[in-house]
C-alpha cells in the first residue's frame, strides 16, 4: 500500500497518501505561481481543508489522490486564479514547435535528440543516421558541427515544451519542471532498450576520440623532431643550397611549422571534445586559434607559391643527363640496384642517366652481348653521402633505353620489370578517330 | 460541422466574458445584507450558475478588498478551520447602487435591440 504522511493544510492536521501528497504540493506551487498574495493563498489553503473534511475526510481518514481530483475539479485549474479577470492563461498553439537542442538527453550535443523531438521520431533512428552519414563521405560531422553551431540549447523549460511541440502553460511548465527533478534519476536508471545502444555509442565517441588525439599528438612530435634537427643542423633541409635559402624561405618553413603545430593543437582538442563530450575550451579562445590557423595557412599559401618556382629551378639546377651509345640489343636485362628504367624510341642504340647531383655513374655497367643490354647496377651506391640530412636522400637515378624497336624486358632479379612506360610516338595513321 | 464547434466555442467564451463583467455586481449584491464567509459566497454563486470551479473567485475577492470594497476578518467556527466574513464597506454601498443603474440600462438596451431585431 502507499505511504501516508501527516500535513497541515488550512491550520488543520490531515494524513495523506503519499502520490496525493506529491499532487497536492505540485497543485498548490502551481497556484502560487499565479497567486502572489499570501492571504489569498492561506484562503485558499482553508478552503481545500474546508472542502476536504465536507468530502468526508474526517478524524483519521487518509486523503487519497481521487479527493486531491476532487479539490482539483472544485477550484479549477491554476490558470484560473489568475487575477487579471479577463484573459484565461494564454496558450500558444501547438504549431509552434521550434527545433532545439536537447542537451537533457544528449551524447554529444543534444543535436540528434532534438531532431528527433522535432520530427517526432526515435532518437535511436536519427543517431543511426548520423552515423551513416559519417561513414558516407564524412559529411554527417559537418552537418553535425554546422546543427550545433547554428541550434540553440533548450534551457528553460518552456523551450523544452516548445521543444516538444506542447503549449506552454501553467500545468504543463509545472509538469516540466517536476520530470526534471527526476530525470537525473531515469537517466542513471536507464536500463531500457537505449541504455546499451547510448552507452556503445559514447564508447564508439570516446575511441574516436583518442584516435584524433594520437593524430594530433604524433603530428606534435614530427613537426618538434623537424624543428629540432633544423635547429641543430642549421637550416638546411636538403643537404644542397637548395630549401631553405634565404629570409623569405625560412620565413615560409617557420610559418608553415607554426601552423602544423596550431593544426595538430586543434586536433587534439577535437579528440579531447569527443573523450568528453563537451567542448573543453572557451569559445573566444577556440576562435583564435581557428583564426590563427586561417591566417596562417593563407599566409602559407601564397609565401609557397612565392617561394616553389625558385626551389624547382635551384633543384632542377642540379640535374643532369648523360649517353652512353650501344651495340644494337633486342633483350634488356637489369641486375642490382631497383633503378627506374623506361625505354625511348630512336635511331640509334643508346642508353642514357637522368640523376640528381653527382653519383658515380661508372658503377653502373652496360654492356651488350649475344644482342643483350646488361645494365649491372650491384656496384653503385644509390644512397647520396649528405653532410646532413639529404631530402631526397638518393639520386634519383632514371636509366632511358633508347632503340628503333621495343626490346624484351627481362629481369635478372625478383624485382618488377621497369615497363616501356615511354612508347613511340603515334604516327597519324595509328591515331583511331574520336568521332566516328 | 467546423462551423458548430466555432460557433460554440463563441458562445462558450461570450459567456465566460459576460459572467466576469457581472460577478464584481454579482459578489456585492451577495453582501449587500452583512457578513458572508467566503464558502457561502462559493455556494450562492454556484446556485446561480455563474461560476463552475472557484479559483477565479478568490483573486477577485483579494482585488476587491484591496480597492476597499470589501472588509473582512477572520472568524473561529466551532468546528473546522478559521472562517474569512466579508462585508460592504461605504464605497461597496456606493459602487453597488451604481452598478445597479449601469446594469438595468445595460438591460434595457438589450431589451431594445432584441425587439428590434424580432420586428
């Protein structure tokens, strides 16, 4: 059975059921939201008692919730102590349902829950969605970032009614406000279906979120290893005068580090947002930070497309070719080092280098026999000595096969065969017409 | 069938319109022969069929004895709890015997136009 409790109401003592005691109190708060004289209230108080002990509530009846009903239908609903005489409590039409966030049942931002107030859906189907989107292109987190930006937060609990489409009034403010006292109840109690289902997706939210972390941490390193070793070595990345040379380049390379790291920063507080589920920084200083990462990166951009023709040109600088002519060969075979080697129609027989800076080409042997080219590379070191760091650290060795025919490829090691890639150019009777 | 829930509803919010205008009228006629308590009024009211739950009455009664047309003091009964009797004072009387004329011209008007509207 229920519990009782001893009230006092209208200076008399009563015992009263305890979900009519939870009725009663929600009944008579709610008419002291309208009634601000005091007077009026213990009146009103006196005449509920008066009305109970005329209802048969004597000596030590229990009042049950059927005689709160009771009370209920003789004074009327709280709107109609209102003293303004005139109006009833306004109510706004139901159409007026605003979309909100619901951050009362929220994983992340509440952005699901409150579509699904919306649209009258379970929330369930609407993060289901959101997921899909995510692993659809990704755009399911851009529309996730843009609803929370864009979304307000449902604070108040007529926002949370218009939330959920329902008038605001008197009553169902009140019927709010008491489901909020225990909501944080439910919510720990919650061992309905969207229990498991909640708790999977704040475990999938929450690994999602220390990958990002990761990245962003490992890209810290990277970047502190790269600032280190230009500290060390002085500024020369590539070994050769090549990048950076001057103040605009160093400028370009610092710039473009500081960004990385302002990048990588952000990336981390992302991770961070998703372990908590809340943004962890303050707004202002979220907005800096995106804002030095745009400037930065513009900045970025155009120093680089300042700087990359003079780069190319003082790489391109140390490039060179050298020919060797051959006896005429119908086979080609490679041993040693995995060079590139493509093949080039001409008249002649001939092999030519491509390289960067000075290898020793003599290490690579051609010779031709039984109408074989031999290009033996085993004795030529393909790693450049670099005072530093050499970035790239090879020669970049291209070996071009020239002869009238394409010859047969054929491998001395395990390794791919280097394909014709370069085949003659196509006479005009070989070209196919596009149009027909 | 639009049109009738409309046209009741109309009817339904004149009247509750109307019955507020009246019962200012209403309440000092009630106390126009001494002290009533409150419950009293609630029932004389209720008989008359002018007002169906009681919460609007109490704010009334509150305005009422703010705007000094009312007095009233707190009485023990013998059994049960403490008793609230309202009485007229002067400018009641006065309002009241106004109210009178503005509702019997109120009537007459009506009356004049409902006969104009049969003719």
């Amino acid at each position: 059975m229920n519990e009782v409790t001893k009230i006092h109401l209208g200076r008399q003592a009563f015992t009263i059921a305890s979900d009519a005691h939870k009725e009663l109190r929600d009944y008579l708060d709610a008419i002291k939201d309208q009634v601000k004289d005091k007077d009026v209230l213990e009146e009103v108080e006196l005449r509920m008692a008066e009305l109970l002990t005329e209802h048969g509530i004597v000596g030590d009846k229990v009042i049950l919730l059927k005689d709160i009903k009771f009370l209920k239908s003789q004074l009327g609903i709280p709107s109609d102590f209102t003293d303004d005489g005139d109006s009833p409590a306004e109510i706004k039409p139901a159409d007026s349902k605003r979309l909100f966030r619901d951050t009362d049942n929220a994983i992340l931002a509440g952005v699901a829950a409150g579509l699904s107030k919306y649209f009258g859906v379970d929330v369930l189907l609407v993060r289901m969605l959101f997921v899909i989107a995510v692993f659809t292109g990704g755009w399911g987190i851009l529309i996730y970032i843009a609803l929370w930006l864009l979304v307000p937060e449902a604070k108040t609990s007529s926002e949370r009614l218009q939330m959920a489409g329902k008038p605001v009034t008197v009553s169902s403010l009140k019927e709010t406000v008491a489901r909020a006292d225990v909501a944080g109840a439910a919510k720990r109690a919650n061992k309905s279906l969207a229990g498991p289902i909640n708790v999977m997706f704040k475990l999938v939210l929450k690994s999602i979120g220390i990958v990002f972390i990761l990245m962003g941490l490992s890209l810290l390193f990277a970047l502190l290893a790269m600032a280190s070793y230009v500290l060390v070595y002085t500024g020369n990345l590539f070994g050769q005068d090549i990048f950076p040379v001057g103040i605009r380049e160093h400028v370009f390379l610092n710039l473009g580090v500081a960004v990385s790291v302002l990048l990588s920063v952000l990336v981390i507080i992302f991770g961070i947002s998703f372990f908590k589920q809340k943004w962890p920084i303050k707004t202002w200083i979220t907005g800096i930070l995106v804002g030095l990462i745009l400037i930065g990166t513009a900045g970025t951009i155009a120093l680089g497309a300042d700087v990359a023709p003079q780069v190319r040109d003082r790489y391109n600088a140390h490039l060179h070719t050298s020919r060797r002519s051959a006896q005429p060969f119908t086979t080609v075979q490679a041993i040693g080092q995995d060079l590139t080697i493509r093949y080039q129609s001409a008249n002649t027989y001939a092999v030519s280098f491509n390289y960067f800076d000075n290898p020793n080409l003599s290490n690579i042997k051609t010779i031709v026999s039984n109408n074989t080219l031999l290009i033996d590379s085993s004795q030529f070191n393909e790693r450049r000595s670099c005072p530093d760091l050499c970035i790239p650290d090879t020669y970049n060795v291209v070996i071009t096969v020239e002869s009238p025919s394409p010859p047969l490829f054929n491998d001395g090691n395990d390794m791919q065969p280097a394909l014709p890639d370069k085949s003659p150019t196509p006479t005009l009777d070989q070209t196919k017409p596009i149009l027909q | 069938m639009n049109e009738t829930t409309s046209n009741e509803n109309l009817v339904a919010q004149s009247e509750i319109q109307m019955r507020k205008g009246m019962l200012t009228y209403c309440i000092l006629l009630l106390l126009k022969d001494g002290k009533v308590y409150t419950t009293e009024i609630i029932r004389a009211l209720r008989e008359a069929e002018l007002i169906v739950v009681e919460g609007t009455l109490y704010p009334l009664l509150s305005r009422m004895a703010k705007d000094k047309l009312l007095a009233y003091e707190w009485q023990e009964s013998g059994q049960g709890p403490p008793r609230k009797y309202y009485w007229l004072t002067d400018e009641g009387k006065k309002l009241q015997a106004d109210l009178k004329t503005t509702y019997h011209k109120l009537h007459d008007s009506i009356k004049t136009l409902e006969k104009g509207a049969e003719k």
